[in-house]
C-alpha cells in the first residue's frame, strides 16, 4: 500500500528507536579519513548525482568496448545461457560443449558483399551486394550462390531475420579449440584467449559477430547462420547496460516457445539454426511476496531459488533457480544474504526485474528448468528522494523519505512502511585504492566494495502498530552505497517455504 511520502532530516526527526532486534553498528566508511567530508556546498552536487540515479533510459547509447569499425560481417549483442569456458582444458575431446546465446539487439550490418573474391575490379565490387541490412530491431540476412574460394552471387529469395528472443547455439570441443589457437590472428579466433580469461561467466552480455552460408547450405541443411566469433565486453558494459531494451524479449515462457517455433516454420533456411526449446524470456514485474531460499544447483554449484515469483499462478509451478556467481555479480555484492535482502527489499518496491533461460536438461536432479538472473531498478528505490525538499543541511546530515511502499514479512495481516535514509554527504575513497565493482554500470553497491565518490544508505521498516500481530520498526534491514563516480547510471535470507523476516543488516563482508 501507498503511505504517505513526506521527507524528514534525520538530524531532527529519528526513526523510532524501537527495533526488533539489537541494532547493529553500520561500521566505518570504507577507505574514508575523518576529515574526507564534503563541504556543505557540495550539496548541489548531491542534487545531481540524484538525478542520474533515477534516470532509466536506454544505456546502449553509452555503449563501448564494440570493434565495429574493423568487421566485415555483422555484429549483434547476446546473452549466453551457460559458462562459455576459454581454454583447452575446459572441454572434451569426445563431446561437444553446447552453449545457447540468445539474441538481445543488432548492432551493425557489417560490409560483407556478394559476389566477392580476392582480386576483383573496383567496378565489379561496386556491382557486388550487401549480404547484411538492419531493418528496425532486426538484421536480414542473405545467402549467396556457393563458389570455389569466394562467395558467388546473392541468393535474393534466400534470405532471413535474426531478431531480439531468437537463440543460436554455439559448439566447441578441445579440437576446435586447439585448431582456433593455430590462426594468427588473435581477432579472427572463435574465443577470446587473452593472458588471464579462463572463462566467460553465464548472463554475460557478448558482442557475437554473425554471417550467412551459402545456398547448398541452407537449401539442404536448413542452416545459413555462422557464428563466427563470441567476445565478452568490458565491466563498465555488463547486461545492466541493456536492462531497458530486454523488454523486447517474450515476456513469458509459452510466447518464447512460440517465437521460436514460428520463426523457424517462416524461415525455413535457418529451422537447424533456431533453438526451440532452449528460450529466453524478460519478466519486468515480480511478485512482491515472492520467497527466496538456497538450493544446491548441481553442475552450476551453489544458488537461490525463487519461488511464487510470477503473479500468474499457473507460472509458478516452475521455480526459477539463480547460480550463486550470477546473483552475486548482478546485485554487486560479496555476501549471499545481502544479495537477497536487496532482492527482497526491492521485489516490495516493484524494483526487480528478470532475464529467465528454459532449459528442460537443468530440470534434472530435482533443479528447475528455469534459470535467471535480477535487475534491481534503482531509479524505482530512489524516486521520491528528491534533495530540493530539504533545503540548506550541515555536513554528516542524514536525510529519510517515505517510499511509499511497505514491506510484507509473511506473517499475520499488515506491512511496514518502507524508508530510504541517505547521507547527503558523499563518501570518498583513496582514487588508488582498487575499485573492483563486478558490474560497474551498475551504481548499487553492496558492502565490500567501492568506488571513488559514494552515498551512504539504508533501508528502514517504520513500525505498524495497526498490523496483525504488531509491527515493529527494524532499523538498516538493507544498507548499500550509490555509487557517483560517474552521472551514467544506466540501471536503472533463505528459509524453508517461508518468506524471510528482516533483520538489522550486518556490514561485514
């Protein structure tokens, strides 16, 4: 329910001191001298770093990291549904490791032509025509006529779209690996091989580089689209980067299957190429009263698992399982109770949302088919905290805001009114001092980690008296930094079947 949104300053109105359990110590700030306090004018600053944080636009226009100048064939961004490992040892000379990419936007075309062979007239190659065109959200493609040692003419009536929710698979054992590694070129290898990549973690968002086969191909072999290359792009370009355009994706599992299936039927030439049952699908709202516990996920190692997640009954008979490193490195976070405070503080805020893979072969072994990975909104968990209400403060002020959420522990009638508390005054970090954030496009940070210019929250439950039984306050059930090293945010405990009582939040990592 809505409360009332009223701002206070903290250095004159408290949050009630009753809490459920004893309060805990919010610890030192992280890396900061007594003396790194901003001064009060600074508090200007204050009111622009909060602007950023709560605009949600589509960050791909920030985007950097793509080659797109040197690639001939085109280029589109995925998701990998699995670990995609980058060395020999990683993969079996007798079987083949499956990884299926899922699509999320076109990038480039590219200036791959048809009729192409080494040595031809300028004037021949300016007759030649493009084998790749975006049209919209979607990137066409054309197959041309197979020929000894270069591409024959385009095949105008073959040719196919490869669009937002379409999955690909991607196929590597130890002898492709090892014949990869004999190209001389490093760019032209399938995988990255830098000094320290041993592999590329599942919800990594790739540049994918992507061109058509030629007609046999495609007419026998109902195939015509060749992987050519996967690259990870960098830290501060995760797939918080493209949070706002997943939308584009199915939102439920059944259109997903449905896409796929449609898709390959309309286009024949790539029915081979199309995974149907290995899907993706973007789920923007989530059950505030969703439960979150820890489960074992056999070869992915240690998670969480979501269950009563859809607000669609029917959907939740399927849990949806969340690999521990996953959860971890899109909540930026060091602890796994953390991780999921933050989840369940901001499913009560309608501020989560989730990237769901299908695959039936993970249902083994009492697993789900289901796999995700979050994005918190932090647009959503800051918008009424709006720093022209409090006009003129000291240095070290503190200042709350009604949400206008509340937050429902699972037991009796009635939830608690949900409070964003902020110290106005940024925290500041020695700039030499290693800034590891896993996803830097991201500007929550949990405790453990920094950044050079940070503000320092909390998350308070206020106490309902009129709840059934009664509630009372708990006072930094979630604490966490924004980061404002940059104005570019582009982002927008277990239990058993029960969902989890919130405590005061420990700070240690």
């Amino acid at each position: 329910g809505k409360t009332d949104t009223s701002c206070v300053h903290a250095n004159c109105v408290m949050a009630p001191k009753t809490v459920k359990s004893e309060k805990q110590s919010s610890g030192p700030e992280l890396g900061v001298k007594p003396d790194a306090v901003a001064p009060v004018e600074d508090f200007a600053e204050a009111a622009l770093d909060f602007a950023a944080f709560k605009a949600r636009g589509d960050g791909m226009a920030k985007l950097r990291g793509l080659q797109l100048n040197n690639e001939r064939n085109a280029v589109v961004l995925a998701v990998n549904h699995k670990p995609i490992a980058c060395s020999e040892s990683g993969y079996s000379a007798d079987s083949w490791s499956i990884v299926p990419l899922t699509v999320v936007r076109v990038e480039d075309p590219g200036f791959c032509k048809a009729p192409f062979a080494r040595g031809m007239s300028k004037a021949k190659m300016n007759e030649a025509k493009a084998l790749a065109a975006v049209e919209g959200t979607d990137l066409r493609l054309w197959s041309f006529k197979k020929a000894s040692m270069a591409k024959g003419d385009r095949c105008d009536d073959i040719s196919f779209t490869i669009s937002p929710g379409d999955t690909l698979n991607t196929f590597m054992n130890a002898t492709k690996f090892k014949d990869m590694r004999r190209l001389p070129e490093q760019n032209d290898h399938f995988l990255p091989v830098e000094e320290g990549t041993t592999v590329i973690p599942a919800f990594s968002l790739l540049e994918v580089t992507l061109a058509s086969k030629n007609s046999d191909s495609a007419t026998e072999k109902s195939s015509c689209v060749n992987v050519l290359k996967i690259r990870r792009l960098p830290d501060d370009v995760s797939m918080h980067s493209v949070a706002p355009i997943l939308s584009r994706l199915p939102e439920n599992l059944n259109d997903a299957l449905l896409q796929s299936s449609e898709k390959a039927i309309k286009f024949p030439f790539i029915s081979s190429d199309l995974v149907k049952d290995k899907v993706s699908f973007f789920r923007e709202k989530l059950n505030p009263a969703m439960v979150i516990e820890s489960v074992e996920l056999g070869e992915a190692g240690p998670g969480v698992r979501l269950t009563h997640w859809s607000l669609d009954a029917t959907e939740n008979i399927n849990s949806v399982d969340i690999p521990e490193e996953v959860l971890l490195r899109a909540c930026n976070a060091k602890s796994v109770d953390h991780a999921v405070a933050l989840l369940q503080v901001a499913a009560s805020m309608d501020a989560v949302s989730l990237l769901i893979t299908h695959n039936p072969y993970d249902a083994r072994g009492g697993g789900s088919s289901l796999r995700g990975m979050p994005f918190v909104n932090v647009a959503k968990m800051v918008a009424n905290f709006d720093t022209s209400k409090f006009g003129p403060l000291q240095a070290n002020s503190k200042c709350q805001v009604n949400t206008g959420y509340e937050y429902f522990d699972g037991e009796g009638v009635g939830g608690q009114p949900i409070y964003l508390e902020v110290s106005v005054t940024p925290t500041y970090t020695d700039a030499n001092q290693d800034l590891s954030t896993p996803c830097k496009d991201f500007p929550l940070l949990m405790p453990g980690f920094r950044e050079a210019k940070m503000y320092s929250c909390k998350i308070n439950l206020f106490p309902n008296t009129e709840a059934e039984p009664p509630k009372e306050a708990v006072e930094g059930v979630l604490v966490f930094y924004l980061n404002a090293s940059k104005r570019s945010a582009s982002a927008g405990l277990s239990s058993a079947g029960v969902k989890r009582k919130l405590c005061s939040m420990q700070w240690s990592a």
